[in-house]
C-alpha cells in the first residue's frame, strides 16, 4: 500500500489530510465517528487569549456551492484550551496544530508563549480571519504587517510555525514571502474570501454581520491558483485549503504545490470526508504504482 506519510516544517503527519480549523472544533464532535488517530493532525479551533462569543446570530449561511460565515472567532480561549481540550487531544495520536488568532501583536505572543513547552505540535498563526475588527485579516493584508507579527510569534516559540494566510489580497506572493523572510517555518492557504448574500424580500444582508468568508467548492478553482503562485514563490512548505472535498481535490491541491491539505467547509455536510479521501488517496496512488505521497508533491506541469 502506499506510503501517504509526509514531512512538512520538521513535522511528521501520517498522511497529508488535517480538518481545517474552526470546523472541526477540538475534535469532541467527531470522535464518536472514527478514530482521530486516523487524521494526519488536526487544526483547532482559533484561539484568542480570553473566550470570545463571537459574532451575533444569523452568522452561518448557504451559498451555491459553499457557505458563508461570520463566526467571528468564538471560542474559549488559551487557558481553557490548555487545561480541558489539549489534554484530551494528546492521547488522541494525531498531529495537534493550535490555530492563534489574538487581537495584538501582545496577544498573539501571549498566546504562543503558554503554548510553549505543551503537547502542542505546531502553531497555525491566523492573520487571515475577515470576521474580527482587531486581529486577522487586519495582519494580513499587508507584507510589513504579515512580517511583523509572524516575527513577534517567532521570537517566542520554538514551536514549528505555520502562517495562515488571506486570499483578500492582491499579490497573496508577497504576503507569503514577507512571513517567510520573517521565520515562518510553512504557509497555510486559503483562509475564507470575504462574501455578501441579501434576502431580497427583507432587502437586509443574511449574516448580521452584513459580510462574512465564502468557503465550500465554489472557492476551490482559486485556492489552487494561490497555492500554485506561493508554492512558486517561497522555499517553505505549503498546507492546501479551500473547497477541498474529494480526494481527487486533494491530488490536484498537491500536484500544485500543497505538502498538506486540511478539509472545511465539506466537513458541515459529510463528518466522514476526511476517511473517504484517505481511502481514495490510497486507491488512487495504488491503482498508479505510486509508492509515496509525497512524490505528487509540486508536480503539476505547467503549459
Ligand atoms: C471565524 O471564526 O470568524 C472564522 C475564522 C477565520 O476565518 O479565521
């Protein structure tokens, strides 16, 4: 069988497949359906340093191929996280990626820094969130900005660092190159595009938040092209994202550049998606008498 293991900033995942932060929570939902041990990591949900409601309701909303949220990152924060959810998901024997999203630059190193020295195997810095006033996307649209908190998290953790970028940008390149110029040890790709959706009856936008991040299939044919042109421009590994649900997704993520692939949005409508594309994988690569995964990696053969 072959062998779907791959290495991606030191760090050794059983295969490429991660549930994408924020939909798959701290992984307690799912852990009645099949074991976690068979995910290749897991991304939680972002963390803020004190527990956050998030955004107000009506914040979820279905579009053609895909959804829009504007959650706004709830959840329990750093300390909560530590001491209830971490020590759960370390006998779990999956690779456990902590999402960061602080408000401040001070924030986010607070965060890195109690993370330091735990279970937790590798950190995903947000800066890509577009549902938060402070924090989030507001790090991520600009290269000095992107560079500036990517060093500050840095310098605080020994941690493998991986900087989850926006796609609510122009030259998505450039934002890459900034965190990697700055000690960022992977990119990951790409967070929400930010959406509308109107009841034209009420004529009143559906999220209360008026705008929110698009995700689902519909996003997939673009976050291909971001992970081809950062693939490209950076000498950091890249972790796909965006609209993956098959496994034929995955292999297409990869052939672009993609060391890893998390899975979202897919995960509202099949909770098994990531077993069936790890079986697929597996079939497909056998079926072709490719022997590691990893060998797909970047291997797309542009015109
Ligand atoms: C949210 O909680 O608003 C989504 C998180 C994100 O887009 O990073």
């Amino acid at each position: 069988m072959a062998d779907l293991s791959v290495k991606m900033a030191g760090v050794t995942f059983k295969n490429p497949i991660i549930p994408a932060s924020g939909s798959f929570g701290f992984g307690r939902e799912y852990e009645h359906l099949y074991p976690l041990s068979s995910l290749g990591g897991i991304s939680v949900k972002g963390m803020t340093l004190h527990q956050r409601d998030g955004n107000p309701p009506p914040r979820i909303a279905e579009t053609p191929a895909g959804m829009l949220n504007s959650v706004g990152l709830q959840n329990p924060g750093i300390d909560y996280f530590l001491e209830h959810e971490l020590p759960n998901l370390a006998t779990k024997g999956t690779i456990i990626i902590a999402n960061v999203a602080g408000s401040t630059v001070e924030d986010c190193i607070e965060i890195a820094s109690k993370i330091e020295g735990t279970a937790v195997d590798m950190i995903e810095l947000n800066i890509s969130c577009p549902n938060v006033k402070e924090g989030g996307v507001a790090f991520g649209t600009r290269p000095q900005m992107a560079g500036d908190v990517t060093k500050a998290v840095r310098d605080v953790t020994t941690k493998p660092l991986m900087v989850k970028l926006s796609p609510n940008v122009t030259d998505i390149a450039e934002i890459a190159r900034a965190v990697e110029a700055n000690g960022a040890d992977a990119v990951s790709l790409i967070n929400t595009l930010l959406g509308m959706k109107i009841d034209i009856n009420s004529r009143r936008p559906v999220l209360k938040n008026n705008v929110g991040g698009l995700s689902g299939p519909a996003v997939f044919p673009i976050a291909v092209r971001m992970v081809w042109q950062v693939a490209n421009a950076v000498s950091i590994p890249v972790c796909g994202m965006g609209g993956v649900s098959r496994y034929e997704d995955v292999i297409e993520m990869m052939l672009a550049g993609a060391s890893t692939v998390q899975i979202g949005a897919a995960l509202f409508t099949n909770p098994t998606a990531p077993i069936e594309i790890i079986n697929g994988l597996t079939n497909w690569l056998d079926e072709r008498g490719i022997k590691n995964i990893s060998d797909i990696i970047g291997g797309v053969k542009p015109w």
